[in-house]
C-alpha cells in the first residue's frame, strides 16, 4: 500500500504548513512526522513528501541525506546514540561505545537481531557538561558508566 500520513497526521502537517511561508520550509518537519509513522525514510517516501510539498524529489533526498537524524533504512524499536565528540571522548565515550558494541553483539550503526535495539554514533548532542552521555530515543542518559550503561540497556532489552 502507497505511504500516507494518517489522518491525524496529516492536520498536523497543515498546521505546520500553515507556519511557514512556503512550502519548503515545512520540509523537516514533514520529514519528521513521516519517520515518526514509518521509522525510516524510504523512497516512496522521499517521494511523497516531495509531491505533497511541490518540491524536488532531489531536495528531500538531499535533506534526508543530509541529517543523520533522518533513517535511511529500517531501524530498531529504540535507538542508542553514543556521542563521541571530543568533550565525551575525553571522558571515555570511545569505552562506553566499546561496551554497548560487546554489550548488544553489534558494531555502531547496526541493529540487533531481535530489532530491538540500533546502535549509532553522535556528533555533539550539547550535554557536554555531563559528558559522557548516550540519547536513547528522545532521552539523555549522562554521567555514564559501563554499570549504568548496563542497566539502561537491560531496561531496553526487556
Ligand atoms: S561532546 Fe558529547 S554532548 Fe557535547
């Protein structure tokens, strides 16, 4: 079956066109309700986004390519972002990296056999401060040890 957003969906998305002043500007956004339904932007997608908004297809590529916040492929139920600039990499981000890897049985950017769990890497996630941190989902787990990161993992794997 063709994608559409759901009915629910799609009135948030005239709302949010009717914020911007063209079309285009509510490009990320749609792009945002579309994975919130789907998971990850396929083609079809890219596409239906791109008539939807008038657009070049070629545009919405390019963002979807752009921001590694936008799936390129299907993901797991929970995602687990390690960030690893230098801030968290002072601190040990490249051991907690090393530890969910060991932990999970997969390598960053893969998920785990049972879909629940991906593992991906982060630039700067602007929690520097309480450094290291992960962003599981939507959420920030920081301060982070192997035995925390131990429990947040168990917590997902349930
Ligand atoms: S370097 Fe990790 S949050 Fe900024």
């Amino acid at each position: 079956m063709a994608f559409a957003l759901t009915p629910e969906r799609d009135r948030e998305l005239g709302e949010i066109l009717g914020r911007y002043p063209t079309k285009m500007g509510a490009c990320i956004p749609m792009l945002h309700l579309c994975q919130e339904q789907n998971g990850w932007i396929s083609d079809e997608i890219i596409l239906y986004v791109a008539e939807k908004l008038t657009i070049p297809a070629a545009h919405v590529k390019g963002v979807v390519t752009f921001y590694t916040l936008f799936n390129q492929k299907p993901v797991g139920k929970h995602q687990v972002w390690v960030c690893r600039t230098l801030p968290c990499a002072l601190r040990g981000a490249d051991a907690i990296l090393h530890h969910c890897e060991k932990k999970l049985g997969i390598h960053a950017g893969e998920t785990t056999a049972d879909g629940k769990i991906t593992l991906r890497t982060a630039e700067c996630l602007a929690s520097c401060g309480t450094a290291p941190m992960i962003q599981v989902d939507k959420d920030y787990h920081e301060n982070l040890t192997p035995e925390r990161v131990d429990q947040i993992l168990a917590k997902l794997q349930a």
